[in-house]
C-alpha cells in the first residue's frame, strides 16, 4: 500500500519528537488502526536509530586532539579590544578626540572657550596642538591594539 | 544528572575565566563531531582536519566572545561553518550548492537483509550518506549527530528552516530507501 509523502513526514516527525501532543495522539491513533502505516513507521525507527548513534560521526585522526590543545594557549588570553585595558582605550580615544574638535571649533570661531583661564591666543594653539599629539599617539596604541586583536584572533 | 547543553554552560564560564581543564573537556567532547561537519562541508580528509582544528582553537580563543544567547554547540557549529566557507574561498574550491536536491543514490548494490550486523548497517549508512549531496549530508549530520534544531542549523549555515525540513525529509527518504530498498517502492 503506498504511503503518502504527508504521512511519510508525518511518520519522522514522530521519530524526532517534531509533533506537539495532540498531533502525537492524532497520529497514534491512526498507526493503531493503520497497520501499513504502523510498519513503514518500524522500517524508519530502524533508519532512525542509526541517524542518532554518534557512531556515525566520522573517526578522528590521530593526534588531534593533541594538535588542537598545543595551538591554544596554556593561559587563556583576554580579547585585548574587550579587555577592561582596551575599553579604557576606546574611551580615552573618544574622549580627547570630542576634546580636540572642540577646541578647533572655539579656536576657529574665536570664541573665547579657551580664553576662560586667560590664555593668550599663541598659548590656545599649543593647547590645541597638545590635543593633536595626544590624539595622534592614542591612535598609535588603538592600531597596535587592533594588531594584537588580530594576532590573538589567529592564534600567533 | 547534568545534560549536555548545561555541562556547556558551565564549562564555557569555567574556560572563560581561563580555566584550561574546561578548554580541554570542550575540545574533547566536541572535537569528533567538529572533525565530522568538516569533512562533509571540505570532503577532503587532509583538509577537513585543517579546517577542523582551526575552528576550534579560533573558538577557544575567542570563548570570552561568547555571551550564551545561542546554545554553545551552535556558536561552535557556526566558527566551523564559517571557516569552511573561508578555507574553500581561499582554496577557489566550488560552494556548497544550497538550492540542488542532489540525485538520486543508486539502491542496486546494497543488501536488504535486516539481519545485518550492525556495524555492518553503520558502513553502509556511511556509505548512504556519502552518496548525498553534501549539503544534504551535512544538514543530517547537525540534525541527528549535532542535536540541532532546525532554526538553529538556520542560524549556522543560513538556509531558511522550511528548506532544511524539506531537505532532511528527501534526505532520510533517500537513505531509508538505500537501507531498505523495499521502502523505495512505497
């Protein structure tokens, strides 16, 4: 008797513990006055039960599992961009950036933001030009910091 | 007794606080079916274990990454199906074709006594399941072996859940009917 590709669905659905319980019972009650059904759901637990037995994972190669261990540090290593150091260091990056730009906008409309502790003009751009290193060397150790992400990402 | 998804859990905390006992359970309780995934998405024996155990230091390495929103079998499925794709980019091999159901195994050299020995059915499983489409075998490989469900083989190798379920039914189809080909006629 041919069995309908729905209820061959239906039948490993069963097997995987795909149903919900009154689709289990609707289709238990159905193998129970079925038998073709209730036999072509035995040929499909024999198939079943193979699927599942971890025995058909594929054999490891030798020394795997040794080779895996000898590639991962024996003292796990923080990710240095999540680390508490390179968080510290996205801030401190943002925040004199957001300084610096500040301090060229007041420069650059002569306002006198960087005059508040009296400061003569020639002095304003020191300040600024301080900024700008400053900037420029957090930048330095963020690229040096991504470099160390990127060895510890690949395992050097 | 403590199930497999909650010795996880709690070894990935362990290994995140640099415990190296826990990395190692991890790797050797996962290693084999890692090794396994690999070999059906590279197909090469050599290459396969390249892949593999790339895939595992990349995600011991970066296990403090892993915040426990999927489960970890699944995050780990995931760095093992990327660096497949990345290692097969770099090698200019073809892609796993997502889209082609595969033909038909041929049904004629397998014997249908069911008195088999049962090694004897697990080699001629291995063999049915060589005979798929790769991505067909690979998809039965996280559903039984990887105990995955199906929206999380969706989130490892992308494919919609409605087409893993249609795959895995042609899938199982074609190895029930090579297993016993009198199931081949219904």
């Amino acid at each position: 008797m041919m069995i309908q590709a729905s209820d061959q669905q239906l039948l490993w659905d069963y097997l995987d513990n795909q149903l919900d319980a009154k689709a289990r019972l609707a289709l238990e009650t159905r193998l129970a006055k079925e038998p073709a059904l209730a036999e072509q759901l035995q040929r499909y637990r024999s198939v079943h039960q193979l699927l599942s037995d971890d025995k058909l994972a594929a054999s490891l190669p030798e020394n795997f599992e040794a080779a895996v261990l000898a590639k991962i540090p024996l003292k796990q290593q923080k990710n240095p961009l999540t680390a508490s150091s390179g968080r510290l260091l996205n801030i401190l990056m943002i925040a004199t950036g957001g300084l610096t730009g500040l301090a060229y906008w007041l420069q650059q409309n002569n306002l006198p933001g960087l005059n508040t502790n009296n400061l003569p003009l020639p002095e304003s751009q020191t300040l600024l030009m301080s900024m700008l290193c400053l900037n420029g060397f957090l930048i330095l150790l963020l690229i040096d910091r991504y470099l160390q992400h990127r060895r510890w990402l690949h395992g050097a | 007794m403590m199930n497999s998804q909650e010795e996880d859990r709690l070894l990935v905390v362990r290994a995140q606080n640099g415990d190296r006992l826990a990395v190692e359970r991890l790797v050797r309780k996962h290693q084999r079916l890692v090794f396994s995934l690999s070999l059906k998405f590279i197909g090469h024996h050599h290459d396969a274990e390249e892949v593999a155990q790339d895939a595992l230091v990349k995600a011991m390495r970066s296990i403090d990454r892993f915040e426990g929103d999927a489960r970890f079998s699944t995050w780990l499925y995931r760095i093992v199906f990327n660096t497949a794709v990345s290692f097969r980019r770099k090698k200019r091999l073809p892609m796993l074709s997502l889209d082609e159901p595969g033909e038909l195994p041929v049904v004629s050299d397998f014997q249908t006594d069911h008195a088999l020995h049962q090694q004897e059915r697990f080699s001629q499983l291995h063999e049915a399941i060589a005979q798929l489409n790769p991505t067909d075998g690979l998809l039965i490989e996280l559903f039984y072996l990887g105990e995955q469900q199906l929206q999380e083989i969706e989130q490892i190798t992308g494919i919609s859940s409605n087409t893993i379920k249609v795959r895995l039914f042609r899938a199982r189809q074609k190895l029930a009917a090579i297993l016993d080909p009198s199931l081949a006629l219904r």
